[in-house]
C-alpha cells in the first residue's frame, strides 16, 4: 500500500462561518448549500443509520437502496425516494449488499441487534423480499458500529468488514456452502475504540474507517495486506475535520477517488480526494439535521447519470429518513469529477492453497525457506524441508504434518541434491545456511526412514558474518555439486565445491566469489543450463553462470522501479520440464505476489499470480512470502503437475505463527494458462 505521510488538512478556520457562496468555491472555501434531489418518507419508528445500494448492472435505473432503520427493520427505496419494500423480521443496526458469491441473486447482509449477529439474506428482487440464506449466523461479542463489503479483484472474493465497539475490525470471507452462504473469519485488526463507518475503494482494495473523534483511518483491504493503519484526515485539534466524523462513502471519478464524509460536529458534508489527500469540497445540505452512514452509487441510468448519494438522517424531530442528493449536482455545486469510473478488471490468476503446515515453534518472523524432496520410491511419501530462522529446520510429510524437527542453529534457507556420492552410496545432500555459527550445514535423507541426519564434515565455515542466501548447483559439465552462500547486507556471493572428504561425511572447498552489489538472497540454480539465478532484494533478478569460473557477468531479467517487480525480491525455484522448459518462479514480495518467466531463452515475462485463501477449507492465503520451492514431479491427485511451496508471512485466520503454504501447480498453471508443450511430457 502506498505510505502516505500524516497531514494536516489546509482549511482557514474563517471559511467555518458566513453565508453560502457561489457554486464551485475553491478548497478553503465555505461549504456550499445544496437542496437533496429527494427525501424519503420519515421511518415510522426506530433510525436509519446507514443504507447501501444494490445496483444491477443489466438495469441501473432500477436500482435498489436498503436502509437499515432499526427496530424497523430494512427498509427498501427506489432512486426517486418512493418506499418500496420492507424487511421486518430484524433489528437492523447496519446493512450491507453483496452480489452473490455464485453470481445469480444480490446477497443483503444485516446486523441483527436483537441477538448480535450478522445475517445474509437472499434479496428477490422482483418480490422485494429477503430469505435467509446463512444456516449459521456469525454471532458477534461486541455491537458493532460499522459494516461494510468489498469484493475483491485479486481473488474475486466478498469479504466483510464489521467494525465493533470495542475498535476493532473483524473481516469476514464470505463463501458458497450447501447452497448456502458460510462465513470465515480471517482476520481482527485494532484500530482503536471510536472506530465506525466504513466503506473500501475497490480500485485500489484500500479501506477507509472513520473514528468518531480522530478522523479518517486508511489501511489495505485485502485479507493478506500489512495491518497497519495511517491517517487521511484528522479530527480537531489535529486537524480540519470536527471531533464528530460519522458516514464515510469512495466516489469512484475517473481521474480520481473522493472520500464523501459526514462531518456532523459541522453540520457539514466533507469531500476528500484520496490521491492526495485533501479535501476539496464541502457541502451543507438542507433538511438534513444529524448525518449517520453515507452511501453512494455509480450511475443509476439517465435519472442519475453520474450516480446518487444516500445520507440516513437521524433527526428526532422530523423523524429519520434518508436524503437522497444527485452526484451531478453534487459535483457541479463542489467543483468535482462528475464521471464515475467502472471497476478495474479482476485479476483472474489467483490460486488457492491446498494446505498449509503446522506452524513454526516461535512468534515473529520465523519460517523463511522451503525446499522439496521427492520420494522417488513413492512420492506420496516425498518431504518439505522448511527453515526456522530462529530454531532449525522442520521435515514436513504431504499433509503438512511435522515428522522431524532440528533445532541445530538459525537456518536461514536450504536447498537439496540427489545423486550425491558419499561414503560409496548415492544420496540427497540437505544444504542450509546457518546463522548461528555462520556455517553451511550438511545433512543427508535417510529415505527409508524419511530422515534427515547431519552428514557435515565438522562445521563448514563460510567466512561470512551472516550467511544468507543459499542454493546448490550440480554441474552437467563436470559432475560436480556445488554450493552458493550470499552475505547478508552487502549481498556478497561465494561458491564452494562438495566433496566426500573420504570417511562419508562432506566437506566443502570455495572455487569462486562474486558481488551482486547490495543484500541478495533468493537464488536457484538451473543443472541442465547452468545458469545461476540470483535475486537481489531491492534491484531485481539476474542471471549468472552457475560454474564456477563463471566470473561477474551478469544479465537483468527483470526489475524494480521501471520493471514488474517491488522490492524486497525475495524467493526463486524452478519448474523444470524434462525437454527443457518451464518456469522460474518469483516470490514478488513488495506486491504480495509471484511472477513467472520462461526457462528458456531470455526468461521472457509469463505472468502474475496471487496465493488468495481456500475459505472453505479455512486457508489463508499466502502473502509477504520469503522463501519458495517448486517441483515439477507429481505428487499425487492434488499434485498431479508438481507442488509448489510458500513461506507465508502472515498466518491469518486465526492469527497464528508462520508456516507454509501447498499449492497445486495444476493450479497455477490454469491460472495464468500456461500452455504445456507437446514435448512436456
Ligand atoms: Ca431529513
Ligand atoms: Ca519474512
Ligand atoms: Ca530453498
Ligand atoms: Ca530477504
Ligand atoms: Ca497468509
Ligand atoms: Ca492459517
């Protein structure tokens, strides 16, 4: 997410008072007075606090607007204010509006205050009526005093937002069940008691909180995103806003996104453009006595062209109702954008982890680096090695589950060979870089067993104050295995030769070293081309010679700043086809995400994804992701194309301790289509 730095909002204290101006007054200016283009009817009891729309896109003008009016119930608008449907079964403290997760009828999910607890129901809208479609209601400990929804571009998902009394934000995947509506809850953010209206800006997956008496809240709407909030408008004394912010609404223009905010404590409407942000428009709007949720619509047909903005008026006097207000006029008074903007095109390639691993011993960043072992007498009993850089390393079998654990030192990452000959047998040699003593530890797999034992020749120093980085390398020139350790740091590379050191344990002897120029760490290295492919963290990826008399040249593939990759780079594997394609695999960790690029020739570009959750098998996604593994070998039916392997920064829904995330590379490559050759197999 962008990191925006607090601001104070320049607005002079004297445009508080004196009479409306002319339409359009520059930022600064006194609000504008605006008539709403219409009122719904009071509530014949209780208060609306907030609505939402429901529009369908094949009809717009036949949007719908839900209002939640307490012990009312929902009430149900037309554009032009008539009253056209009610909802009486509940007491609607907040209401939402999905579109369905299968695509078929609009979801409207209620906050139930008579038992706490949010509700979706299945709107008809012919029949203007609601039916229950969640067999399991999600009970709340707390009021809530905020709702919103969002629906994802990057993995298509509705999610939740419920804010609570207590300043905290529960968000909730919504998903398909037995016909049904189910809901996960994947994660709970503070930010703070005062906390309440909210509303997300789809374009950009930001989503926005207002506190009553601190102001505007921003922080990233996806489940995987950094928690951590930052301000776009401040309350008095801090800022321009007053100390009583309530309703908050994105306008999606076409140049820009406007935050409409009901600032009550100035009896005033407040917009804010989020590019900068500033605001740039304030409105009072008559008839309209105490603001509490916002909402607002694209275009609603040739009645509201550029779109309608719902306030729900508390007034005690007259009585609730809500004020219906045209964006055109809206816009035109304020000096904004009149065009709304469509919603950017989802992003399809995301995929969805078949598991996850148990979760490493410790709290923080702890999980780093995995690596595959195939079983090649029974793949289903293939293995993943996974660094704890602050323990050891894990074994975990095809479940997940942890069948070994080593708590020999700070293994930062870990790579591994077949065919290494050592004490006159063949075997795989387990490499991991150690912190601890700033060693390269040795271990070799006990097949049978499913085992790792230490097969290091005593330790085997690297010389480096903090190994980092490190891959191994078989040559097919000489037959020869080699390691390749990075410092920490300064990115400096070193490459050692393995050797049976003739009593069956491995030694090692360095034949190169190299400069990538600043902290590098991801690398792999391809055995059939000899290429050695290094990820410099805040630069990009480059290509090496992997042989060691390989020198410094050197060759970008892709990178930061004007490339498709965000610093920190991190993670790089291979998906080997046996005629020489596949793929390199990126852990793009600056983006959340993992990009690809063809074995072959010049590693031309072949995609994006994105590791979102499996909410039905209550799976987070994966995100922040350092180290990765990849292989091409099946691995059974839910890896019949090979198994990719993530670190997951971020072990949500619950909030756990860090582990790995499975994905199916059948998956992947459906994702993003990637096209088998004829040869492949
Ligand atoms: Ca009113
Ligand atoms: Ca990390
Ligand atoms: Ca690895
Ligand atoms: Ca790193
Ligand atoms: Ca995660
Ligand atoms: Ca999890």
């Amino acid at each position: 997410m962008r990191r925006i730095p607090l601001l104070l909002v320049p607005l002079a204290c004297a445009a508080c008072t004196g009479p409306a101006v002319e339409p359009a007054p520059a930022p600064g200016e006194a609000a504008v007075s605006l008539a709403p283009s219409a009122s719904t009817e009071p509530v014949a009891s209780g208060s609306l606090v907030n609505a939402a729309f429901w529009v369908d896109p094949a009809a717009p003008e036949d949007a719908l607007i839900l209002g939640a009016a307490g012990i009312s119930g929902v009430e149900m608008y037309a554009p032009d204010g008539r009253r056209v449907g009610a909802f009486a079964g509940v007491e609607a403290g907040f209401v939402a509006v999905v579109p369905h997760p299968a695509g078929d009828a609009p979801l409207v999910v209620v906050y139930d205050r008579t038992d706490a607890a949010l509700k979706a129901y299945r709107l008809e809208r012919a029949a203007l009526t609601l039916t229950p479609v969640m067999p399991e209601p999600l009970a709340l400990e707390d009021e809530l005093t905020g709702l919103c929804h969002h629906r994802s571009r990057f993995s298509g998902a509705d999610y939740l937002y419920a804010v609570t009394d207590r300043g905290m934000i529960l968000h909730y995947e919504l998903y398909a069940r037995d016909g049904g509506v189910g809901g996960e809850l994947l994660r709970t953010i503070p930010v703070g008691k005062g906390a309440g209206f909210c509303d997300v800006d789809a374009g950009d997956g930001t989503l926005y909180v207002s506190d009553e008496s601190i102001g505007i809240w921003r922080l990233g709407a996806e489940p995987e995103s950094d928690t951590t909030r930052e301000p776009v408008a401040l309350a008095a004394p801090w800022g321009e806003l007053s100390d009583e912010v309530k309703g908050i609404a994105v306008y999606r223009a076409a140049g820009t996104s406007y935050l409409v905010v009901a600032d009550i404590g100035k009896d005033r409407l407040v917009v804010l453009d989020l590019s900068a942000p500033t605001i740039v428009g304030q409105a009072r709007i008559e008839g309209l006595e105490e603001a509490e949720g916002v909402a607002v619509a694209g275009a609603l047909g040739p009645g509201y062209p550029a779109g309608l903005l719902a306030i729900a008026d508390e007034d005690e006097s007259a009585g609730s109702n809500l004020e219906l207000i045209d964006w055109r006029s809206f816009a035109g008074a304020l000096g904004l954008e009149a065009g709304g903007a469509p919603l950017p095109a989802p992003t399809p390639a995301a995929v969805r982890p078949m598991l996850e691993t148990e979760v490493a011993a410790n709290w923080g960043d702890a999980a780093d680096d995995p690596a595959i072992w195939v079983n090649p007498a029974d793949p289903s009993r293939s293995l993943v090695i996974g660094t704890d850089k602050q323990l050891g390393l894990y074994v975990f079998d095809l479940e997940g589950r942890t069948v070994q654990t080593l708590p020999d030192g700070r293994m930062n990452n870990v790579d591994l060979r077949d065919g290494f000959p050592l004490g006159g047998e063949e075997v795989t040699l387990v490499a991991a870089s150690n912190r601890s003593d700033d060693s390269i530890a040795v271990y070799r797999i006990e097949p049978a067993a499913g085992r790792l034992v230490d097969a290091a020749a005593g330790v085997l120093p690297t010389g480096f104050t903090d190994p980092y980085g490190l891959c191994l390398y078989r040559s097919a020139r000489s037959g020869e295995l080699y390691v390749f350790v990075s410092e920490g740091g300064n990115g400096t590379f070193r490459q050692w030769r393995l050797y049976d050191d003739g009593e069956g344990r491995v030694a090692a002897e360095q034949v190169r070293e190299f400069a990538v120029g600043s902290q590098a760490e991801g690398c792999v290295a391809d055995d059939d081309t000899g290429h050695l492919y290094v990820n410099e963290e805040d630069v990009g990826l480059w290509k090496y010679s992997a042989e060691p008399d390989g020198g410094d040249a050197r060759t970008l593939i892709d990178a930061t700043g004007e490339g498709r990759l965000e610093a920190d780079v991190e993670g790089v594997a291979l998906w080997t086809a046996p005629d020489g394609g596949g793929w390199l695999v990126v852990s793009n960790q600056g983006a959340d995400n993992y990009v690809l690029y063809e074995r072959q020739g010049d590693n031309a570009y072949a995609g994006t994804f994105h590791i979102v959750a499996n909410a039905a098998e209550g799976i987070d996604g994966a995100s922040e992701t350092d180290g990765l593994d990849v292989t091409s070998a099946p691995l059974g039916e839910r890896f019949p194309a090979g198994l990719l392997v993530v670190q997951d920064g971020r072990n949500i829904a619950p909030e756990e301790r860090q582990n790995f995330k499975y994905v199916s590379w059948a998956d992947v490559a459906r994702a993003l289509d990637l096209q088998p050759r004829p040869t492949d197999r």
